[in-house]
C-alpha cells in the first residue's frame, strides 16, 4: 500500500522508498519476493494497520486541503519470469492481480496557536 497528499494544484507530495529502486526483484523467486513483502491470508483473515503520512515531508505542507490517495498495489504477472509464474502455481493459493485505488479529503490546520 502506498499513500500520499495532493494539493488543490494537482502537485503529489508521495514519500519514496529510495532502498528499494536499488534493489533487483528480477534475479529474486517469488519465494524470495513473498518472504520480504508479502503477506499471506487466508480466506477470511484481515490485516490491520494505519498507514502514517508525515505532513512534514517537503519543507512542511501547508495548511489547507488536500486530498489523501492511496492505492493497494499486488503483484504483477509481467514483474515474474516464465518460471517465477510456475513457482508462484506451485504454492497453489490465488494471488491479488490488480491495483485498488481510493481516497479522501482533509483539511490541514496550522499549528500556530
């Protein structure tokens, strides 16, 4: 999942994961890949958490509405080789193939008092 603001202009304020643009999930298995970011549900299990966006990133936004988008990535079929997409058959439980977007308006206040 992947969250950031957008101001009234259109400009995007996303946080990045420089880390990982350095990292190659080509040479990985899907094993691999799976046991770093992945996280395995069964049918009627959930997973809860809160993602955290810092309006203090880029010098500080400032006060005003923004809106928050996110979107729920999953993983890509054109991401794994031939044999990746094997392996990924072989673990025999289906994977989420599609991107999930949504978001919501919020008013940034001032903290000056």
């Amino acid at each position: 999942m992947w969250a950031w603001f957008e101001d009234g202009s259109g400009d995007h304020f996303i946080p990045g994961y420089a880390g990982s643009c350095s990292e190659s999930t080509n040479s990985k298995t899907g094993s691999e890949r799976m046991n770093k970011g992945a996280v395995f549900l069964k049918p009627g299990e959930h997973l809860d958490g809160i993602p955290r966006l810092d309006t203090q990133l880029f010098g500080g936004l400032k006060p005003g509405v923004y809106r928050i988008e996110a979107v729920l990535w999953s993983w890509r079929d054109e991401k794994f080789t031939d044999a990746g997409r094997s392996e990924l058959a072989r673990m025999g439980h289906p994977f989420l193939r599609e991107e999930v977007p949504n978001s919501t308006s919020v008013t940034l206040a001032s903290d000056a008092k």
